[in-house]
C-alpha cells in the first residue's frame, strides 16, 4: 500500500454521515480505521468491549467520554478504555485515525 498523502482523494468527504476506511486489520488484535466526519455530524453514543483511541489528523472534533466532552484539535490523542459509553461530533469537516485494540479485550477479561 502506498501512503497516504491526501487525505480527501484516500477518502472523500461525504455530506451528511461519517465515511470509514479501514487500513489495517490484524484478526483479533489491532484495527485501525482512518474516519472522515463532515461538520456538524455525531457518531451515536456506543461502548466497545476492547480499549481504543482517537487521534485527530484534521478538522475540529469532541470526544464524549461516559458525560464529559473533551474538545482536540489536529494532533491531539484521546484514549478510551473498554466499556466505557463514547461517541465523536465534528464542528468541521474532520478526519481522524480511530485504533481497536482488540487483542487487549474487555475489562472483565482482563481481571481474571
């Protein structure tokens, strides 16, 4: 794969709903998925059973952990444990890296 140096031909932003494109997906392990989220567009509230992470290459983005908003800006990293209720809303055209780390499982797994 050659890399990415335009990140609206690699994935065009789309109108009214997020676009995804996954570039790397080990089979029980790491996901790693580039996200393209217009203006003004939320990803509903969802939880995950593994820990993952946000980081934001472009745009303006919040990062809802549990009730608290965290607003980044490009270069800016949020880490999200397993469980836990999250969700993504743009203020501008963004795009974002979004890592599952799946191979580290949920929290309950993780205590045993």
């Amino acid at each position: 794969m050659n890399p990415i140096t335009n990140l609206s031909e690699t994935l065009p932003m789309p109108e009214n709903q997020r676009a995804s494109l996954p570039l790397l997906d080990l089979k029980n392990d790491t996901k790693l998925v580039l996200v393209a989220l217009p203006g003004g567009v939320q990803i509903p509230a969802h939880q995950a059973p593994y820990p993952a992470s946000v980081l934001l290459l472009s745009g303006s983005i919040e990062v809802m952990q549990g009730e608290a908003w965290k607003r980044i800006g490009p270069g800016e990293f949020v880490p999200i444990d397993a469980e836990v209720l999250h969700s993504v809303r743009a203020f501008d055209p963004s795009y974002f890296l979004v890592t599952h780390l799946r191979g580290l499982g949920s929290k309950a797994n993780l205590s045993q």
